[in-house]
C-alpha cells in the first residue's frame, strides 16, 4: 500500500488483475456486482483455484458470503 497507493493494477500475460486494499472500496464493488462483474470464463478459471472464493461464487452462495464481508 505505501508502495502502489490504494488501489493499483497488475498486468500478467493478457490478464489485468486489479488491487484494493481499502475496505470501503471493496465494499462499493462488492454492492454494486452488476457493474463490476466478470465474465463466466473468468469465474470458470477463477474457480479452478479458489473455489470457495467472491469471483467464483454464483447465486444464494454469492449472496450469503457478499453479506457476511
């Protein structure tokens, strides 16, 4: 955080991934999925290695873990 700032970008092959490290901006994004969300390949390769993670999860699962954070 004292290196990058509050939020910073990491370009890895074609893939950008992107770093918050404030809570209230992981919680605008968190509110507001529709606009932030990803694609359902993204979530399939996501899920692959944290399957139990925010971006792989879909539905009433999503629901009950956005509301727990």
């Amino acid at each position: 955080k004292e290196k990058y700032g509050d939020m910073f970008a990491v370009r890895i092959g074609t893939s950008h991934l992107y770093f918050l490290s404030r809570t209230d901006y992981i919680q605008h994004v968190i509110r507001d999925r529709h606009t932030y969300d990803v694609s359902e390949t993204t979530t399939r390769n996501f899920s692959l290695i944290f399957p139990s993670g925010i971006l792989s999860l879909r539905g009433d699962a999503w629901k009950r873990h956005a509301r727990i954070l």
